[in-house]
C-alpha cells in the first residue's frame, strides 16, 4: 500500500484555507507539526487564539483533506494557540497580502465548492446537481450553480432557461444569471443555439473554466454547487488546482459498473488532494403507485463504494418520472413537486451536506483580535 509523506499532507493542508485572510494555514504558519505512523496522522495546529469560533471548523477541514489521502486511517489534530509574536507576524503578513496580492478567483474563500462527479454519463449527475442546489437555496442558503460540463451543457434547459444569455457589467465582469433563486453560469447561456457542438480541446475547456471563475462578478455566496463533465479529464484537474477548498461528492448507481467507474473519479479527486466527502445512489430503485418496487439497476452499489471510499453515504434518490419530466419542462421536482419521494431524498441530502460541509462562521479568529485590539485601544492600552 502506498504510504503517504509528511510532505504531501502538508501539501493537502495547502487546501485548508483561512476564509478572511485568504490564504492557507500553512503559509500562514498555523502548522506547527505533521507526524505520520502505520495509517495514523497527527497535526499539531496554532490557532491565533483559543477560543477561536472556527475552530470546529478547520479540525473538520483538515481531517477531511487528510483522511482522502491514501493509507491514512485516522486523522488527529491538536490545537494550541500563538504567542503574541506569532499573532503579529501573522496578522502583518495577512495584511501584506491582501495589499500586494490579487485574488485568484471570484469565489469567496468564504464560499463551499461542492463538485459534483461522476466516472461516467447517464447517473444523473446533472440532475443531482441542479436540485442539490436548490434544497440548498430552500434551507436558507445563497447558492451559486457552475455548469462545468463545458460540452454537455443541460443545466439551463433544466433551469426553465430561454433566450436569456450572460451579460457583462461596466467593469467587464460576467453578470450570473438569477434563476429559480439560483446564481446560475453555464456555457449554454453563452451560445446561440443549444443544439451547435462545441468543437473544443482540453485547453480551450480548462481555459473556459477559469473564467467562468476569475471573470464572473459570483458575489457573497454560501455554496458554490459545480455539475461536472463525467470522467477524469481536464476540467477535474484545473479545478482542483484553482479551488483548493473544492470538495467532492460522487454519483453513481446501484450496479456494479457504475460503481467501479465512480471509483475512478474518487481516486483522481484524491489524488489532486482534493476530499471526497460522500456518495449519492441515483436511480434506486423504481416503486409504483400500487406499492410494488423493482430495482432496475440493481441494488446495493451506492452503500458499496461509501464503504469502499470511507465516506458516508449522503443519500440513495429513487428512480422518479418527476425528476426526468421537471429537467425537460424546466421545472425540478425540488421546486414541482417537493413532497414526492425524490424531492425528500434531495432534500435529506442537501441536509447532509451542511452537516459533512458546514458553512463558514460569520464571526472569524482573526476578526475577534481586531475587536479586542480596538476596544484596548479605547481603553487607551
């Protein structure tokens, strides 16, 4: 079995970044020791202070990113607390950054990544996707929605989309489309007619992701939701590499193939660093209105890979007409029909997800010091 390193977990802590400063906490020199033994990983972490609000955060944070690396079997992280010196140093160095450096992309650090993946097309990713996103918007949630099937486009005839295109604002930012509650961007609302192949490379596609993420004005968002192509290609990677805090959940179905096809995807995200946090079974079975159920593709491969992976699984969605019946009118049974069984099972979901993938604290470390300097300071300390 291949044995992780020190070094390429402190890599995988360069995923777990610090939502007000903007950078991770090992350039903010948070880490203050890695230890790993026989599958077992100790992190020894400095929070800038104690009773740091986010603190249940970035231990969930760093297990998460820990735990998807291979042969780690259990993650500890000890927290302790700077010294003043190193509160110092790190607040300047923050500060410093924020002056000289641009942000790398519109996405608020502040804001979830939940990438949706498949290994392969025909499970209902996209599906999942769009009402994901909406039982999220439904809890209370500002969510956006990234159409990252730069090929296969169908979020936004799934959303009830016509003829409305992008737009650009005065200062040249792409303008997401509000739709159904929805900050919606999809190269579908670019194009002029939904049935024109794109005839582009892997390049063109990456190239087409990163500005879908450093040119669109995505503004204050608590989840970002991004449906993406199936498989382990280009756009996999390049999102990996611009949204260290993206997070993954894999769709399959119940048989067997699918299964290990999604295996796949869940072996490149960690590979790219990047967490796997649950698995969701679409089309489990079928049940009609007289109460008879049949499992048309088979039973039991979602519970399979969650166990496979480590990884919880988030949900098990029955096969529902609703569900095909809302993409094509674009009308999702989250918003058609909430009570039907799918709509549940998403809505239980979605639930899940804030559990494994809390939203971040309003109230952060680092904003906590500055009150406290500034009511010294009137104290006149």
């Amino acid at each position: 079995m291949t044995m992780t390193t020190a070094a390429e977990i402190e890599r995988a802590l360069r995923g777990v970044v610090d939502p007000e400063l903007g950078a991770d906490i090992v350039e903010l020199g948070m880490v203050k020791g890695i230890d790993v033994s026989d599958g077992k990983a100790t992190i020894k972490l400095a929070l800038t202070i104690a009773a740091c609000p986010m603190r249940d955060q970035i231990d969930g944070d760093v297990k998460r990113k820990i735990t998807a690396l291979p042969g780690i079997e259990s993650v500890t992280v000890e927290m302790g607390e700077m010294t003043q010196e190193e509160r110092s140093e790190l607040m300047a160095r923050a500060r410093w950054k924020a002056r000289e450096d641009a942000e790398p992309t519109m996405i608020d650090p502040v804001t979830r990544v939940i990438a949706i993946s498949s290994g392969k097309g025909g499970v209902g990713k996209s599906s999942i996707s769009v009402n994901l996103a909406l039982a999220l918007s439904q809890q209370g949630f500002k969510v956006g929605l990234l159409d990252a099937d730069i090929w296969g486009f169908s979020i936004p005839r799934m959303l009830g989309v016509g003829s409305e295109r992008l737009t650009a604002s005065e200062d040249k930012r792409i303008q997401p489309l509000e739709v159904q509650g929805l900050k919606l961007v999809s190269t579908g609302l670019l194009v002029d007619d939904e049935d024109k192949a794109l005839m582009w490379r892997g390049l063109m596609l990456s190239k087409a992701l990163e500005q879908f993420l450093t040119d669109v004005a995505w503004g204050e968002i608590d989840y970002l939701v991004v449906d993406m192509p199936p498989g382990t290609g280009d756009i996999q990677m390049a999102l990996a590499r611009l949204l260290p805090q993206a997070e993954m959940v894999v769709v399959t179905t119940p048989q067997k193939t699918a299964q290990k096809v999604a295996s796949r995807v869940a072996d490149m995200a960690r590979r790219s660093f990047m967490p796997v946090i649950g698995v969701v079974e679409n089309m489990a079975g079928f049940t009609t209105e007289s109460g008879e159920h049949f499992n048309l593709f088979g039973e039991g491969g979602g519970q399979e890979l969650a166990d496979e992976l480590g990884v919880p699984l988030i949900a098990s969605i029955p096969l529902d007409p609703l569900v095909v019946s809302g993409g094509d009118n674009g009308t999702p049974v989250m918003q058609s029909e909430p009570g039907s069984p799918a709509a549940l099972a998403v809505s239980g979901a979605a639930k899940r997800v804030v559990e494994l993938v809390p939203p971040v604290e309003d109230e952060t470390c680092t904003a906590r010091i500055d009150r406290l300097v500034e009511g010294l300071k009137q104290l006149g300390a």
